[in-house]
C-alpha cells in the first residue's frame, strides 16, 4: 500500500463524511439561528427553546435521508472491502 493509496482512502472517507453530516449539521445551525434570532426579538431567552425545535429537526433529516446517508457509509464500506485483495497484494 502506498501513500497515494491512503491519502486517496482517506480524502474518500472525508467526502463520505461530509455528504452523510452535512445535511445534519446544516439543518441543526438553520433551525439554531431561526430559534436564535426569534428568541432575540421576542426577548425570551429560554434554554429549552433552543434544544427541542433542533432535535426535532436533525430526527426529521435523519428519518428522511437516513436511508441515503446508510447506503453511503455501506457503498463506501463495500469499496474498502473490494480493496483489500488489491492493497494485500501491492504491498509484498
């Protein structure tokens, strides 16, 4: 296994990363900032106003992409497994 075959393997499992939490990420600090800047105008600064609408919304993303974000992680997972014979056998 070379450097290039493992910088190519991690920069592939960032990408994987950044697809299958972004949507989940991006929806929490939308509904942070919609909570935020109504809270801020409404002058109700209650803790548990922020918590429950952004939990509701990453369980909301997580039900409808759930099922594309598993078949990123197991596509690319297959990807290392169909590997392993080419990277076992570059290396002696």
């Amino acid at each position: 296994m070379t450097d290039t075959t493992v910088v190519q393997i991690v920069l592939s499992a960032l990408l994987v990363v950044g697809k299958v939490a972004g949507p989940i990420l991006i929806t929490s600090l939308s509904v942070g900032l919609l909570v935020s800047l109504i809270q801020s105008v409404t002058q109700v600064q209650e803790m548990s106003l922020v918590f429950v609408p952004k939990v509701a919304a990453v369980a909301l993303v997580i039900v409808i992409g759930g099922h594309w974000m598993l078949g990123q992680m197991i596509g690319f997972t297959d990807q290392l497994y169909a590997m392993i014979p080419r990277l076992v056998s570059s290396g002696t």
